[in-house]
C-alpha cells in the first residue's frame, strides 16, 4: 500500500485517546506531530510482528479534523507540503517569540530612559539648591559690606568707611546693615543657584565635545562666561529692584511689590533690565574669571603629589568619611580659593558694576546709553570714580565668594549631587 493511514475517534482537545496502527517497519512520531499543529503529544509502543499498538495522550491544538482519515506515512508531494505547513508554523512561532522579545526590550529601554530621566532632574533640582543654599549664606553674612559698598555707589557717599560705619549704627541701629538681605537672597539665591548649575552644564558639554579627558583652561572661562550671561538674563530684575529700594525715596515705594508696580506702571515692563547690557558684558568676564580661577587653582592642587595623595585617601575612605573630610581640596583650600577667584573677578570688572548702577537709577526722561553714562561717571569724578566703594566691595567679595564656594561644594557632598 503506498501508506499506512491511523483512525481516530473524533473529539475535543485535552482528552486521552487509544489508537491502533498496523505499520511496516519503526513508527515516526515527528509524522505523527507534524499531523497534528499545535498538539503536543506523548506516546506509549508496544511492538508485536507487524503490529504497533500506540497509546496517546494528547494535549491543547486545534482538535482532529473530522470526516475523513489522517495519513502517517504520506507520498512525496503530501511530505513536501506537510514540511512547509511545520516550517511555516516555527516561523510563525519564531516570529510571535521575536515579537515579545522585542516588545520587552522595548520597555526595559523606555523603564531606563524614564529612570535616567528621573534621576536627572533630581540632580537638577540638589544643583540648583545647593547654588541657592550657598548664597544665602553667603550674603548674609556678608550683608553689612553689601550695604556699606551701595552707600558709595548708589548715594555717593563721601565719609570714609568708619564715619560710614558708626552713621549706619547710630541711626539705624545693628539692624541697618542688614536693610535689604531680603531682596538681597531673593535676587542672589536664583542667580547663583543658576550661575553655579549653568557653569558645570557648559563646561561638562564642553568637555563632550572636545573630547579630551580633561576641561581645558579655555574651555573653563568660555562655560565661566556663558554661565554668568545666562543668569544675568534671568535675574536682573530682582538686582534692579533691589538697587531701587536702597536708593534715595526707594523706602517710601512700598517693598519689592511695590517698586516692581511703580517701575512699571512709570517706565514700563522692560524698566526692569535696565543696564542689561552693561550686566552681561560684566558678568561674562566676571564668570569667566571667577570660575576659571578657582578650577585653575583647584587642578593646581589635585595634579600636585600632596592632592593626589588626598584624592587617594578619599577613595579609601569612601562614604565613611564626613562631608568636609570629603572635600576635594579641604576647608581651608576651598575657602582660600573661592577668595582669590571672587577678588580676582571682581576687581576686573568693578567698573561695569559702577555703569549697571548708575543706569538702573536713571528715569525714563534723562536716560542715556552705558557709554554716554560711562563718561559722565568719568566726567564728573575722573576715572577712580569707576572704582568708588571698590574696598568695601572687595571686602564683601572675599568672604562672600570663599563662603559661597564653600557651601556650594559642601552642600553637594551632602545631597549626592553627580
């Protein structure tokens, strides 16, 4: 006979069934599946000449096709054809498999993006608190030397700095020295919380682009400028109306709300960047000194035998140590650096500071340009009066810049800030 054919009763899937076979020679259970797609199949042989008895438990599928017989031993054509439909079916399988394969990679893929997105603006948000945490330390305890360095430049005080010191105290009492801290850390805390995020933003990209393993010299002072014009733009208005509160019958305009109605309501809503441009053509050499500086400074030490020797015993330690054990250059290094970088800063662009002043101060109808009110400043006082109240200033700048780096380092340690 061309093929030995199998009998079954008809019924559903999931049910044993017995079956007899009359077969020549060995049983083919491949045969037997590739009969039956999607069945899974176990079967029992007992052998006598010429007679194979199969028991069969057959699970799932798609259950027997009823009405006719089912071919074990097929011709060459049926073989052919039944080979493609089991090759179809893996693909098929193989596909559906791939599929979920894929599909789970796919969400472990987007799981991570949203975790690393997460965990980014996490980081984000400690950056930019440990930037306002370190400025309003910083100016509040350096809140006496900011009045005193706008009683010269503001209201054009002629007394010198002691005289100025106990007038403060006798009229207005310890409290006087502070007058205006508020607004101070309103505008400071942003702005440096700002400059701070925005310089280790810039020189870090810088650093990708580049592709060295290390922040060049050029490199730090170009992220140090592009820091300090970022926060300039975003926080100048708080600086204008805070110079507007201290300045004379700034007391009698009502607070930062109401010097913000008045300037507008009087000048208009872009009254408050007045002296923008001076700010940003002081504020990009500024940064660019000031962060420079310190990282110049700060690499200095950590390439010196003595920093690698600390740099070394801070891995040891690891987290066991305390937050200022883990400070890269130590107490007294960070303090001393931020010193030197803030007097460095500022004694180069003091008289841009002068100008910004001097512009936020002026009413709309006798206005001039930062040059014209440059050479009127010059005009009237000569070229010192660029730097009027520039001892003072730098007294509050040496605290304020060594603090405020300080804390910023510090407070980075303490929130895991990467």
């Amino acid at each position: 006979m061309p093929w030995l054919e199998m009998w079954l009763p008809p019924g559903g899937g999931g049910e044993a069934t017995a079956a007899g076979l009359f077969i020549d020679g060995e049983a083919a259970h491949g045969a037997l599946l590739a009969a039956m797609p999607g069945w899974s199949a176990s079967l029992g042989v007992r052998r006598r000449p010429g007679f194979v008895s199969l028991t069969m438990s057959v699970k799932g599928g798609r259950g027997f096709v009823s009405g006719g017989p089912v071919g074990l031993l097929a011709s060459g054509e049926e073989k052919g054809a039944r080979a493609e439909e089991v090759e179809g079916l893996v693909a098929v399988r193989r596909a559906t498999e791939e599929g979920v394969m894929e599909a789970a990679e796919g969400k472990v893929v987007e799981e991570v993006k949203e975790a690393r997105a997460g965990a980014g603006a996490m980081n984000t948000t400690k950056h930019l608190w440990s930037g306002a945490v370190a400025a309003m330390v910083s100016r509040t305890v350096v809140a006496p030397l900011e009045r005193l360095k706008l009683e010269y430049m503001v209201r054009g005080e002629q007394r010198n700095l002691f005289e100025l010191i106990h007038a403060i105290a006798t009229t207005q009492g310890l409290k006087g020295f502070w007058k205006g801290n508020f607004v101070n850390i309103l505008r400071t805390a942003p702005f440096k919380a700002v400059n701070f995020y925005a310089y280790d933003t810039y020189r870090k990209q810088l650093l990708k682009w580049s592709g060295n393993d290390e922040t060049t010299n050029f490199e730090r002072f170009i992220a140090g400028a592009a820091a300090g014009i970022t926060a300039s733009i975003l926080c100048i208005p708080m600086d204008t109306i805070r110079t507007k509160m201290v300045a004379p019958g700034g007391e009698a305009l009502g607070g930062v709300i109401g010097v913000a109605r008045h300037m507008i309501q009087t000048e208009g809503f872009f009254s408050l960047y007045k002296g923008l441009v001076p700010s940003l053509i002081s504020m990009a050499p500024s940064g660019a000194v000031f962060y420079g500086v310190y990282d110049i400074l700060k690499m200095a030490y950590l390439h010196s035998p003595e920093g690698k020797r600390r740099v070394s015993t801070m891995k040891q330690q690891g987290q066991e140590a305390n937050a200022l054990d883990q400070l890269e250059l130590g107490t007294v290094r960070t303090l001393l650096n931020g010193a030197i970088a803030g007097c460095c800063a500022e004694a180069a662009t003091y008289p841009f500071e002068v100008v910004r002043r001097q512009l936020q101060l002026q009413v709309k109808a006798t206005r001039m340009n930062a040059f014209a009110t440059c050479l009127k400043i010059v005009d009237q006082g000569g070229v010192p009066a660029l730097y009027a109240g520039l001892i003072p200033s730098l007294l509050q700048v040496l605290p304020s810049a060594s603090i405020s780096y300080f804390v910023y380092e510090l407070m980075k340690i303490v929130l895991k800030v990467e």
